[in-house]
C-alpha cells in the first residue's frame, strides 16, 4: 500500500520569547488533527513540538502536496495563532506569512517535508526537527548517513547499499536542483554541500531500488518574505533498515555537534545540540540551535510511536560537546565566525549605522 508522510511545522508563537512551546498549542494541533482523523482525511497523526515550532506529523493516502492536508496544517496554525494571541505568547503568527490560503503551505511560511512511499514489511522513519537553525544544517548528516562509510558500515558491507545513494540538492537562492550519484560524485557533490546556506540536500534516494530515503525542509523564510523573518527551523524524514542505513547509523552523525548557523537573532554560529523533545528549550543566549529525533514504525499508515530517540545516555557527550563548543563560540562574542558574516547576516543595524557615518569615510591616500 502507498501511504504519505507528511510533517508541516510552524512557530507560530513561543513560550517564553523564543525558547519553546506553551501546551494550550499543542492541545489546540491535536483537537484539529484528531477530526482529521475521525473524519478518514488523515489515518494517523502525531502533534509535537521542537523549541518553540509546533510540528504537525501526519499519514494519509492523499499524496504530496494535497490541498486538503496542507490547508488542514495551514487552519491548525491559524486557530493556534489565536490561543497564542489569547495567551499573549511571543510573536504569534511568525511564520505565517500569506493573508489567506492559497492550495499549498509551500511559500506561505511553514517548512514541509513529505514522502510517498510503498509502506515495507516493516518501515522504521525517524523524524528530525530542528530549532535556531536553517535547512543547510542537514547537509553534513545527510552526507554522514548515506555517502560516508565511516558514519554507515552499512555502504561497505550490507549488499543493498553498496550501490550507494543519489542526493538531490537544491541551489535555494536560484531555485534549481541537481542529481549527485555517490560515492561515484562526492567531490562534485561537497563543493556544493559543503555550503549549506545556499545548497542544500533535499532528498535521498536508494540506487539499489530507486526509493525515496530521506527528504528535508527547504523553504528559506528570508527568501519567502524578502526580509528577515527568523530561520527556517527545517525537518527532514529518514527511512531506516533494510536497503537504508540502520536506526543507529541514521543517529550516528548527531554525536558530533557540528556547527550551524542560527543561534541568537539567526546571526551566530553555533553547535547543533540533539537532545529529548522535553530538553527542546533552547534558552542559553536563545540556543544553541536544538535537533530532536521522534523514531516511529508505520503500520499500515498508522504511526507507532514515538520513541525520542536522543532521550538516551549516549547521546550526553555529544551535548557536553555542544557545550562546550558553545562556550568557546560565545567567547568571540560580536566577532565572526561566532557572528554570521555581514551579508548573511540580514538581521543588521549596518544600512543605519553607515548612514549615521556617512561623511567620516574618508579615501585612503
Ligand atoms: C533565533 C531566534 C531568537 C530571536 C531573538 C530576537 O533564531 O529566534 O534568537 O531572533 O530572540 O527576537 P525578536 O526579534 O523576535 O525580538
Ligand atoms: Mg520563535
Ligand atoms: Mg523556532
């Protein structure tokens, strides 16, 4: 059977500032989604939250992109706006950035990933979710799990995936894609990659089958409303096992803190932290950017689960990582590379700065 995953997400407003989520929220996503559910429109659903982004985790049979699922999402964030109004939570409505619905959420503010698949004898899907941060944080993970036999044995020794993986990356300022075969192309594929703010890895695909393995968030806020709005917060849906890299080498590039951009204001670089989904609270100088992992298997589109997968005691050393490298980032306080450079930066006081200071450049000699 082919079933859709759909995972549509928004902040729609934090608790307290920008550091996390009040349940009234996530009570109101799951009044909605439950008469989704008693209806036949969704078959499962799961309401969750990273930091201060409401996540909405959807299975249905309607297939990407469906005007009735993303205007279920887009009515769930708008009645979540009023509680979040109501309570006084900050910045209600952020990412809300259209008047009116308009077929697709795509555009309109919130961060989509979805996949159709032909549902396997057994389908284990891990759902990450990230907070102070933006879709290019996925890249060095992506690549870790399907093209780096140091991260996943699974390419060296398990026969259905010594083929390797196709990456489909998205070039997000032009809005063009392109097709990566690994490991024939790593090289080819890391000069894009390895800059995340304008290439990112939107979906995985298995040479052995051809399937879908991984598909991530891309929407650029920034570039959407053509001014600074706050970062995308991206999630990104893996398929596991099997012709797919295993639970475990799908968790295995998160022990290494890596750094991204999007702490503090969208304008620092700073440790990705994957923690539990109640650790989800980036609150020390608005971070440092959080990911959270919601394992589940699907059952006939149903979803069991989830189990949070870096609620575990190995994952420790990597926050102690983060930490720690959180720390000495702090340290450079307003100086790159701890702050984003200018023309990344976007959330800047340069333009009136410059004015103020106008007649005090003077040429050198
Ligand atoms: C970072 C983030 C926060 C805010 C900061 C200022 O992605 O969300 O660091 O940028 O709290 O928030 P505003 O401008 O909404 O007062
Ligand atoms: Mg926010
Ligand atoms: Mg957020």
């Amino acid at each position: 059977m082919k079933y859709t995953l759909s995972v549509i997400k928004a902040d729609i407003g934090g608790y307290v500032g920008h550091s996390s989520s009040h349940p009234d929220i996530l009570a109101d996503a799951e009044k909605s989604l439950g008469k989704a559910k008693k209806s036949g429109l969704l078959i499962d659903y799961h309401v969750t939250r990273c930091g201060d982004d409401l996540q909405l985790i959807m299975t249905h049979e309607k297939g990407e992109s469906h005007k009735h699922v993303h205007k279920l999402a887009w009515d769930t964030f708008v009645s979540g706006t009023q509680v979040a109004k109501k309570l006084g939570l900050y910045g209600a409505g952020q990412d809300l950035l259209a008047d009116a619905f308009s077929g697709n959420v795509k555009g309109m503010g919130p961060g989509v990933a979805e996949m159709e698949i032909e549902e396997r004898k057994s389908e284990p899907v891990i759902i990450f979710m990230a907070d102070k941060t933006s879709a290019g944080g996925w890249n060095m993970p992506l690549y870790k799990m399907f093209a780096d036999p140091f991260n996943t044995i699974g390419l060296v020794i398990a026969p259905n995936m010594h083929k390797g993986f196709t990456f489909e990356v998205h070039d997000v300022m032009k809005s063009m894609k392109v097709m990566f075969k690994t490991p024939d192309e790593i090289y080819d594929m890391l000069v894009f990659i390895g800059a995340p703010g304008r290439y990112c890895v939107k979906a995985v695909y298995s040479r052995e089958t051809g399937n879908i393995a991984a598909v991530s968030s891309t929407q650029k806020l920034a570039l959407i409303a053509g001014r600074y709005v706050g970062k995308d917060d991206p999630v990104c849906i893996v398929r596991s096992q099997g012709e797919f890299p295993a639970v475990g080498e799908v968790l295995e590039p998160f022990a290494f803190p890596h750094l991204v951009e999007g702490w503090m204001r969208g304008s620092h670089h700073g440790p990705m932290m994957p923690t539990s989904i109640a650790q989800s609270n980036p609150s020390r100088f608005d971070g440092p950017p959080r990911v959270v992992a919601a394992g589940f298997q699907l059952s006939n589109g149903k979803l069991v689960g989830p189990r949070d997968m870096f609620d575990d005691p190995s994952f420790d050393e990597a926050r102690r990582k983060a930490n720690e490298a959180g720390e000495y980032m702090r340290r450079h306080g307003p100086f790159e590379p701890h702050r984003l450079p200018l023309e990344e930066m976007e959330y800047t006081t340069m333009p009136q700065v410059m004015e103020k200071l106008k007649g005090r450049f003077k040429k050198l000699e």
